[in-house]
C-alpha cells in the first residue's frame, strides 16, 4: 500500500492533475492582480472596505486586475443575501471588480470565483500532497483534539497539533486505509516540515522584513463532511492559480503567515506579495480600541448608506487612513480622483489606523456643500427612494422647489455646510413645506421678544408696510432697519450697545421675530432667500398661525 492508494481511495473521481489547472490558467505575464477575498457573513466591515480600497488603487496604479473572490468555505456561517451585500458595498462606492461572478456567470478566466464551487480544484492539490506524503487523513476525535489542548495548556506547552502530538502522521498507509474502509471520520492535515526553533526572513509590505518562526503544525486543509477547504489551503490555491500577485489582507493573518509559506514553497509556488493592513482603531474615552462590530455601528458599511453620506465622504475618510501622505495630497490636487493617488505601503500605519467619524463628518459636509443644489437633489431623491418615503415625497413634488431650498447660501465662496448626510435633510428644511409646517408639533423659539402683542405689532408693520418680495437683498435689509427705527429698535447693533437704555431692542431681535414667525426656528439659512421662496401668500397664512 503506498501513498497513492491513499490518495485514491480518498478522491477516485479526481483525474485531473495541478499540471491541467496551470494550464488552464495561464500565467498573466507579469500583469498586478490583486483580489478583494470577503467571507459572506452577512454584513461589510469598514475594514473589509479599507482593504477593497488598498487593492483597488494598487490595481489602478499599475493597470491591473482587480478581483473579487468568495470565500464561503465556511458554510456554516454563510448568511443568505450576503453575497449580494459584497457586491453592493463595492457597487456603491465605485470599486467596481474586474473579475467576478454574480448570478453565477463569471467575469473573467480565471473563475469560478467563489471558493465553494472550486472543490474538484482543491481536491486536485490536496490528492497531489497526499501522493507526495505531505497531507494525511487525520481521525481524531473532537473530544481527543480537546484533551490534548488540555494537556498542552496544563503543561504550559504551545497548543497544537504538531510534532509528537500529531498522533495520526505516523499511522501506517495500512491503518489510514483500513480507517477509511471502516468509516470513520477524518478531516485531511498538511503534513509539516517545519521547525518553530527556526526563524525565517518574511516580507511584508506595511511591515517591512520580519523574523517568523516557522510552521510546525499539520493544520488541517481539508474539512470532513463538506469536504471543502480551510482558508489556509483554499488562499494558496487560489492565489496561485488566480495569478494574484498582492495579497491584502488584515493583520490578524500575519501570524499565520508561516503556515501560508510553508505551503506555497511546499507546492513550490512564487509567494504574493503580502500587504497586512493595520486594524481600524478608535477612541474611547482616553483609550484606543479596535472598532468592534458588536459596539460600534460605524463598522458596518449599512451604517453609512443608512444615513446617507455621499460616497466620496466615505471613501476619502478612509483614503486618510490608508496613507499617512493622502490629505496632503488630495489638498494639493483637490480636482483628482482618490485613483490617481500613488499608494504606498510604506505609509500605511503598522500600528493600526485611527478612524474617526468626526472627521468623516467634517469631509461630508465640505463635499455637500461644493456639489451643485440639483446634484443634492438627486442624491438625496436616490438615498430616500431606499430610506425615507416621507423626503421622498417632498422631493418629488416639486423637484425645483426642492433644489431652491438646497440653493440657498451654495455656490457661494463660503458655502453653507449644515448637510453632514442625506437623512439630516428633512430635518433641516421641514419648515419649508406648508404642510409639515401646519401638523408639526413645534415650539416657535422666540428669542428676546416673547411678548405676543408686540410680535403680532412688528409682524403686521413689517408685513403690511415694509416688505415687497420683488425688492432685492440691501433694500429689503434696508427696510428691516426702516422698521427698526419706526417701532423703537435699535437698526444697528453698535448704536444699541452704546446706549441700550434708548431703546427696546435692536435689529437682530426683529429678525428673529421675522425669522421665527414663518420658520419657528431662531436658526436658520439666509431669512431674505427664506422669504422669497415662501412668497406673500405663504408668509401671511403663517403669520396667522401664530397665537
Ligand atoms: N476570507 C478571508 C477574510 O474574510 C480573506 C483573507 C484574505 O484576504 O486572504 O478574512
């Protein structure tokens, strides 16, 4: 009995060889090619988009291939529709792959690209290591698996199962058969040669060159049951065949490295490149700490299309973290896309990168406030027809109406910045919709004049004798400050704090009269724009509200 009975028995129906795959996927002579290798669990990490981001601009740097690849080995955890929520989550924010599959038809050669229909691929590697006696069925227990670790943690040894306490490689060939013959359960290890007393030289692009110990353990590569591949096994593969040649990927599988080498040098693979991005961080309090799914909803891309940024905010924010040198950058050529900005590994941070949605906020806000009114109005009409039914309807019933309202203080040298995202809107301009502004339960926010016989007083004057919509902005002011003087108020602010004893107020207070009694907010966009979009009619029903 040798090896390759093993292996046949194992996979009888596996007859092709590693020869047939390299040439069926052919080398891309040199092409970059990086890959985006979510697990569909349901939802986007921020920091699965982070690294998207890394191998989208490494892809467009250097004319290469961008792909997407599903990792569903794991089955067990595979959420319905979560594949779909990948391929959103890229759509949305223009990192669009260029191979891929959806629906089941493939973009590109070197498909398919998704993990769960490449079994007879990984069968075809693992039955090549099980002929060359480096993989092996391994039969034990869970509950054996479990004293083990028992033993190993009690003696303070390294966990694992490796040397001595890989108990199944050395059963001959004989008993492995025999196993199988009499049914029992096995999953498939790499049979290691490693030595963990031994360090090797290891590159990684953000970490520069480190001493790793080798790979001692024989991991297991292949699942029982499913029969499907670990990541460890699949990446290799894939990776080799897909002609990746930059594998990005979080941090957290730089201590598995050594596994990885072990088997590409194994197989006698030319290593990727390898790119650990640092983890996204956060603040908290006076402490730093890893953002966390569970706590922070802001590590759910939802999170951002939920409320509604616009998708320059989130990928610039993120652009900020990837490279230290970006803002500086995108300061100095503002009309560049985030694409035609150089990456550079070097200047990512190792230790983690510090997100901070205070500053996503302050970049929307700028990036809100620099797009035309017409451009909000889309993009807010696109975010509502997912989101709110109710900013839906108030858009569509008078497009224009609507932008005229985003118009007002934009396309200015100081423009307006109260939009931090699209669901902040119907809470800013409600007031501007008759009917909201007549069912709102709302509270009028009058300021120092609360009197109400003398806001009816300077309502009526200003209205009946002063205001005229065609006038334009200095002589309506001009008028405001006419009323002023008439009604006893100081026109200008510096005569009223001389000698605030001469008179009842000042100019600011009967705008905010003004303002409050057809907004019934102290706090508003330009009063003179508000007014004019109202118009006459409008104004004075409102006026009538007030009691
Ligand atoms: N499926 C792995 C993950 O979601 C991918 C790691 C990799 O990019 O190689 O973490």
């Amino acid at each position: 009995m040798t090896n390759k009975d093993l292996a046949e028995l194992i996979f009888p129906n596996i007859d092709k060889t590693i020869e047939d795959y390299e040439k069926m996927y052919p080398s891309r002579n040199g092409r970059v090619v990086t890959r985006i290798a979510p697990s569909p669990t349901g939802y986007m990490h921020i920091g699965g988009m982070y690294q998207s981001l890394v191998d989208y601009i490494i892809a467009k740097n250097n004319n290469g291939i961008f792909m997407l690849r599903i990792e569903d080995t794991d089955q067990k955890r595979e959420v319905e529709e979560a594949v779909k929520l990948i391929h959103e989550a890229l759509d949305t924010y223009g990192l669009h792959p260029d191979e891929f599959e959806r629906d089941g038809k493939c973009t590109g050669n070197y498909g398919p690209y998704v993990q769960s229909e490449r079994k007879e691929i990984y069968h075809t590697f693992i039955k090549h290591l099980i002929e060359i006696g480096r993989a092996y069925p391994c039969f034990c227990t869970k509950e054996e698996l479990d004293e083990l670790r028992v033993m190993q943690d009690h003696k303070k040894l390294r966990t694992g199962y490796y040397g001595k306490y890989a108990k199944c490689r050395n059963l001959s060939v004989e008993e492995m058969i025999n196993n199988i013959k009499e049914g029992k359960p096995y999953v498939i290890r790499f049979k290691s040669m490693g030595d963990f007393e031994h360090k090797f030289k290891f590159h990684d692009e953000v970490k520069g060159d480190l001493e790793l110990s080798e790979n001692d353990e024989d991991f297991v590569i292949m699942k029982s049951g499913d029969l499907l591949p670990t990541y460890h096994f699949a990446h290799l593969v894939d990776d080799h065949l897909m002609r990746t040649t930059y594998v990005i990927r979080g941090e957290e599988w730089l201590s598995s490295a050594p596994k990885h080498v072990e088997l590409f040098n194994t197989f006698g693979f030319e290593l990727p490149k390898y790119v650990h991005t640092p983890l996204i961080i956060k603040k908290e309090g006076n402490s730093i700490r890893k953002i966390s799914k569970r706590k922070d909803p802001e590590a759910t891309m939802s999170y951002y299309s939920d409320l509604g940024y616009p998708k320059e905010a989130v990928v610039e924010s993120l652009m900020t973290i990837i490279n230290s040198n970006y803002e500086e950058w995108h300061t100095q050529n503002p009309d560049k896309s985030f694409e035609e900005f150089t990456y550079n590994p070097t200047k990512m941070s190792s230790g983690g990168a510090y997100y901070d949605l205070e500053k996503l906020n302050n970049l929307s806000k700028d990036i809100i406030s620099k797009k035309k009114a017409s451009v909000v109005c889309e993009e807010s009409l696109e975010w509502a027809k997912k989101h709110s039914e109710s900013l839906k309807e108030m858009i569509e019933r008078d497009k224009d109406y609507y932008t005229s309202i985003l118009n007002i203080e934009r396309e200015q040298e100081k423009p307006r910045k109260d939009i931090v995202y699209y669901s902040m809107i119907e809470d800013l301009i409600w007031y501007m919709y008759d009917d909201k502004f007549k069912s709102k339960d709302k509270e009028y926010e009058w300021k120092n004049i609360t009197d109400i016989d003398e806001i009816k007083n300077i309502l009526n004057t200003y209205f009946n004798d002063y205001y005229d919509e065609n006038d334009d902005k200095d002589t309506w002011f001009n008028k405001v400050k006419e009323l002023c003087e008439k009604l006893g108020y100081a026109s200008n602010i510096k005569d009223y704090k001389k000698e605030p004893e001469k008179y009842k107020g000042n100019v600011a207070d009967i705008s905010t009269v003004i303002r409050v009694s057809v907004t019934s907010k102290s706090n508003t966009p330009d009063l003179y724009e508000i007014l004019k979009l109202l118009g006459t009619e409008r104004i004075k029903e409102r006026i009538s509200l007030i009691k």
